[in-house]
C-alpha cells in the first residue's frame, strides 16, 4: 500500500512528465497526480534532486492510469487514514488500484493498493453503569473529533454489564454505580462469603479492610480476569501509577494478557 502521510506530499498538475521533462518539481512532492482536461488521470512517483523549492525531477515512475483510478465523490477529512483506507478498500476492485480522495479544505492524497491490516484496532475495555459507559463514551466523542486521524486506528467496543452481579451479598467497589448491593467506600462488611466484583486495587482494599474474611472475587483486571478477555490491543481504564508509567493517566494501551507492562499511554 502507498498512503502519503502528508498531503503536502502530492502535486496536483496538468502538465504531463513526457510534455515537459524539465519542468521542476515542488522540494514536498514525492507523488505527483496529472488531471487532464478531458478528467483522466495518472499517479506518478517522483524522485528530485538538488537545493530550494523547485527541484529537478530524477525519475518519475508510474503507479496508477486512468484505467486503474476513481476519484472518491464525496468530500472528507483527509487527516482520517482509517475512513480512507476503508474507503479505498470498498472501491478498489477488478482492475482499480488507486483511489483518488479531496478533503473538505480540497487538498489532495490518495491510497493505492490500500490494505486494510495497517488499521490497528483498539479494543475498549469498559464496565456499565452509567450507560454510555464512561470510557467507551469519551473515546467514541475524541474519534468523531478526529483527534486520532493520523495514528491509523479504529475501536471496538467490549463493555462488561455489572447488573449481571448485583445482589445484597455483592460487593462494588464504589457507591457511586448506584448498582444493588454494598461498597467499599460506604460499608461495612461482617459477613462472610460476600462476592466482591472489582480489581486488584479493590481486593487490596477489601483485604486491608477486613483482615481475614472470607469472600469470593471476580476480576475485572483484563491482566488476570475471566470474564474480561481482551482479544488484541486494548484500552482501558486504571488507577495503578505502575501501569501509568510517567504520564499521571487514568489511560493504558496494552497488550492482552502478557503480564508485559503497557508501552504506549494516553491521557483522558
């Protein structure tokens, strides 16, 4: 696949390379993209030597005919490299190769031979109430922002419903769910045999809290949980400074289930 990074990167022209081999190139155009008046179009590649601006073309190699190219009709946010490669990917079929896109401020780039794995998909690891969960939504608010355009990335949602544990003998680590049992920050726990629902910070509560009493627990830590089973890169929500790394974030990146200290963090 060759998805320019820049726009800036590719020239838009009417002169054809063979009407004018001496015709300088732009020192940002590594693409150059001829539209003839009659609306075909060809992609080439270009190499440039020399100092300043305007810079002798080397080689011009070719990509893509008008055989080979469609111009996508609607405008869109160019900066988005997910959409268009998805774009790209709907519209590349038989002989087309090159899809040609024009972004709402009308400058110009385009995907040829798009493939679709250069998209890192992001699962979102949430838990409800409140619904929308709380991550999920915010993620879901800086993706319509298009913040996240030029990292190349989608997300998919996996959102636990802790209503599925609530009862009298469930323990939540905080009263602010709203969720039917008892909580960490309010209760007082006697009895014995309660089923605490949380992470490793609410079992190190629970335990500092009530030193020897029995209880039963479910993780929702995606590191050693069995009902939260990431099943590639994640986000998630955390309040342990180890996991947060330099950065004071709520937010990790991760791999699933690894026991590898997340590598990449953000902070919401």
């Amino acid at each position: 696949m060759i998805f320019p990074q820049e726009y800036k990167h590719v020239g838009v022209t009417h002169i054809h390379p063979d009407e004018d081999s001496k015709e300088p190139i732009y020192f940002l155009t590594h693409y150059m993209l001829v539209e003839k008046c009659n609306g075909n179009k060809w992609l080439y590649q270009v190499e440039h030597s020399g100092e300043g601006l305007l810079r002798k073309a080397e080689s011009v190699e070719l990509l893509a005919k008008p055989a080979n190219i469609v111009s996508f009709q609607e405008k869109l946010n160019i900066k988005d490299r997910s959409l268009l490669i998805q774009k790209a990917v709907e519209l590349c079929k038989n002989s087309i190769t090159t899809v040609i896109f024009t972004g709402i401020d009308k400058h110009v780039t385009f995907v040829h031979e798009p493939d679709p794995s250069a998209i890192l998909e992001l699962e979102i690891l949430d838990i409800a109430p409140p619904y929308p969960s709380w991550l999920t939504d915010v993620m879901r608010r800086l993706e319509t922002s298009g913040i996240f355009g030029d990292l190349t990335i989608t997300f998919k949602e996996n959102t636990i419903d802790l209503t599925q544990y609530s009862g009298p003998d469930t323990v939540f680590p905080c009263s602010s769910s709203g969720l039917e049992g008892k909580c960490l920050d309010t209760d007082v726990i006697e009895k014995p045999g309660s089923l605490l629902v949380g992470c490793e910070i609410s079992r190190s509560l629970f335990e500092s809290r009530f030193p020897g009493l029995e209880y039963e627990f479910i993780s929702l830590c995606p590191f050693t949980s069995d009902i939260v089973r990431p099943t590639g890169p994640f986000i998630a929500r955390c309040c342990r400074a180890e996991n947060a790394g330099r950065l004071p974030s709520m937010v990790f990146l991760a791999q699933p289930c690894t026991g590898v200290p997340p590598n990449l963090m953000w902070q919401i």
